[in-house]
C-alpha cells in the first residue's frame, strides 16, 4: 500500500455531499465520451454502498494529479478538463464523513489521514493506493458509503443524461430542452452550471465561447447570465424547427403586455421566431395599435386562412419588408394591405353610367374642389368605382382612397347618393394629394380643421349670421 498526497490546501467548504457525488458522475460520463462505452451505471448495493460505475480504461493513481489532460482539452463535449474536481470531491466526502472507495484494475483507491512527507507535523489528507481487488473489473466503480438517497438523486439531476428530456432542437452551438417543473436549466455538456426561473426553454450549450470559460469556476455552480447569454442567443438564432418557433412565437404575444419570457426581449430572437413561422405557415404580425386602429384587418386576414400574431411596436417595425427562411415577404401590415390590394378589382363606372341623381352630384366636382383652391395638381383623375378595396382598414366602411402612384381619387359609387357625403370624401382625399399626409397624423388634423373652419366662415357669411 502507498499514500498519495492529494496535496488540496483549499477546501470548498460551501459544497454539500450532492456537489462531490456530481463530480464522480461527470468522470464516468466523460470517460464514457471518450471510450465510446456504454452509459454509466449508478446504483446501491445490498451493504448501503452506492455505485458510480463507468466502463472505460480505469482510473490510475496518477489520475489524482492536478494537472492539465491533453486528451480532455482537446475534447470540446468533455465537462472536466484539469482533474482537480476529483479531488474536491474527495475532499468534500472526508468532510462530511463519508467513505469512499475508487475501485479499477490499476488499483483500490481510498482516504486517509497521515502526515506529510518529510513534515510529520502536518497531517494532510491522502489517496491510499493498494493492489486491485478485482484485476478484471472493466473501467471504474467509485464506491461511497454514508451518503443518502436524496444527494444521488440531486447529483443525478444535474446531468441531461439521466433525465427522460428529449431535445426540441440541436443546432452547432448547443441544444434546446422543454422546461422542467421548478424552471429552466442551463447545461454545458450535458451538466448543470444554472437555473432560469423565467426562461422559455432549458439549454445544453456545446460550443463553448471564451466568456463561459473565463466564467466557469472551480465550483460549475451558480454561472451567471451574463457568461451564458450570448450562446443562449447563438442558439436561438441557429434554431429552424416549428416546435421552437412555435414556442416563441406564442410568447411573442406576451410581450406586448410584459409577461413574456426572458428571452423574447431579444429583438433579434424575436425577429429570427417570425421568420421561422412566416417559413412554415400563413401568419399576418401586426401590432396591438394597428390591431385596435384597423380591427378589420385581422378578421380579413383570419379569413383568408392567417394566423394573426400580436407583436411590439419595435418588432413589427423590424420585420416590415423582410423575407422568412423560404425567401417570401414575412406579411406584415403592410405587406399584408398591399397584397390584398393588388388582388382586388375595381369595377369603374363612366359619368354617363351614372343616375340622373348621382350625375347631379358629380357634377359639383370641381365645385367642391374649389373650397382647397381648385384641383389639386397632383390628382390626374377623379374615380368612381361601384366596389372599393377595403384596405385602408378603419374602423368604417371605406368610401374613398388616393391612390399617389397613379394620381386618382377613387370614390365608392354609394357616396354618390348625397351632395354631403360625396363632398367629405373628396376634400378628405384631395387632402391627403394636396399635402401628401396620411390618415392619423396631426399635420393632416391641422389640415382638415383648417379646412372645416373655412367652410363654416363661408356657409356662415353665406347665410348673413353672426
């Protein structure tokens, strides 16, 4: 027998029994990675003790040694890289009172007490390595007496590997998981650094940039967003299935009532979950002013087989014009009118088509536009169409439209039926030519009142009141 100084002058006194047993299990998953063996075992046996057991080449004494393993840097998809977790673990065990016992072919490894070489005052903690028990026994069994059932099963659910979880989505960066009761979790190779109790999905990050290394610690407990949030993102980003876009896009909606899930506060993550369902179904995004200003745009699009999805502000801003993952527009509001529009066909009706009555009516046209200072120098044509695309979207009947591109006012024939509504739909649209202003605009209020305090000072004059 020999004795190992284990040479630990720093003790993580904050770690519990759960912490060690989860060092134990990842070297056998790791071991397993690197052998291409079958998955590790853990169970109890008929004595108490509990068993971590991989089936690899087996652990040497000289495993125990804090050094950096080639092998293991130049695995990306490896937990431990250095070796000093082991030796934590034990640390932690011999603290808590807990016997352990390290079992392979090239030898029994257990704890003791003893003082150091050449320094007998100072008793330190040691590996006592003895001939193997068992010459034949394949990889390592790392047997530990004392510890509960409860620390197993915290340890346990530390690793993907032992959980039922079956991944939405891997992409090059990492993996997406469903969420467990108790929250979200995010993994680095399969292990447990940190919990999210507001993410929308868990996470296996793969890839591992230079932040989660700098900020991966001795302990792998408790990693803050900060070193992880960028990857999350990375992953997101890379994501192409339904199942995630559809995920995110129902929570897209939440985001304009401010329940939504932390992830969905990234713009670009928002953007990336539009394009991926734009790809895969009919779904017009509208925002929830647009929703209440033209509430018969979503029941024309729910019509017409849309999904309607309610996004921010921003967002909707960020995805007008922009094409999903199938190379066609995302439909937004306006791609939306514009599409509808380009499929509706005006039915013109020639003046002398027109009723005796509706004739009276049209021929104070230029009358009316005389109230403005005479025709606008931008209307080419004064239409009148017996139906009317309904792609304004307002809250009434659309009556009238100018259409700029090729310089027509377009009236509904029904307006024709009164000099009074005939009238407010031509200097309403003659407006919008005249100053090139839009609906919901204060310049075109400014405008319009302008206009309605001019008639009243003629209709007044004309009448001899004061």
């Amino acid at each position: 027998m020999k004795n190992f100084d284990l040479n630990i002058d720093k003790i993580l006194e904050n770690w519990e029994v759960f912490h060690a047993v989860r060092e134990l299990i990842a070297n056998a998953v790791d071991e397993q990675i690197l052998t291409n063996t079958q998955k590790p075992l853990i169970f109890q046996d008929e004595a108490g003790w509990w068993h971590i057991r991989d089936f690899g080449r087996g652990l040497r004494y000289q495993d125990l040694i804090q050094t950096e393993n080639p092998e293991k840097l130049e695995h990306a998809n490896l937990i431990g890289k250095f070796g000093i977790g082991l030796k934590d673990a034990l640390a932690t065990f011999d603290r808590r009172g807990i016997t352990v016992l390290i079992r392979s072919r090239h030898g029994d490894i257990s704890l003791v007490r003893v003082s150091k070489h050449s320094f007998e005052e100072l008793v330190t903690l040691h590996a006592t390595v003895a001939e193997p028990s068992d010459p034949e026994i394949l990889g390592t069994d790392c047997c530990v007496f004392g510890v509960n059932e409860t620390d197993i099963a915290a340890a346990k659910n530390l690793f993907l590997c032992f959980s039922q979880a079956q991944a939405l989505e891997e992409t090059r960066y990492g993996s997406v998981f469903p969420n467990k009761a108790g929250g979200a979790g995010i993994y680095i190779n399969g292990m447990k650094v940190a919990g999210e109790s507001n993410f929308l999905f868990s996470y296996n990050i793969t890839a591992i940039n230079a932040s989660i290394k700098k900020s991966l610690n001795r302990e792998r407990q408790n990693l803050g967003r900060s070193a992880y949030s960028e990857r999350v993102r990375s992953i997101l980003l890379a994501c192409q299935s339904e199942a995630v876009a559809q995920a995110l896009a129902d929570d897209l909606q939440r985001t304009t009532v401010g329940n939504a899930q932390d992830e969905l506060s990234w713009l670009d993550v928002q953007e990336h979950a539009v394009r991926i369902l734009s790809s895969k179904q009919k779904v017009l995004f509208i925002s929830s002013s647009d929703l209440v200003q033209r509430p018969d745009l979503a029941d024309t699009a729910r019509s017409a087989g849309f999904q309607v999805l309610t996004v921010t502000e921003n967002l909707a801003t960020k995805i007008d014009g922009i094409t999903d993952f199938a190379g066609q527009p995302v439909t937004a509001v306006n791609a939306f009118i514009r599409k509808h529009n380009e499929s509706f066909q005006f039915r013109w009706i020639l003046p002398d088509q027109l009723s005796p009555s509706e004739f009276a009516v049209w021929k104070q046209t230029e009358r009316i536009l005389g109230y403005l200072g005479g025709r606008p120098s931008l209307i080419r044509d004064i239409r009148i169409s017996e139906t009317m695309s309904s792609g304004t979207f307002s809250t009434h009947e659309t009556a009238g439209l100018w259409d700029p591109t090729n310089g027509w006012v377009i009236i509904k024939r029904s307006q024709l039926k009164s000099l009074e509504s005939y009238a407010g739909i031509l200097l309403h649209e003659a407006l919008h030519a005249k100053y090139a202003l839009a609906d919901v605009s204060r310049d075109f209020e400014f405008h319009l009142t302008e206009l309605c305090g001019k008639l009243a000072a003629k209709i007044i004059q004309g009448t001899g009141q004061s």
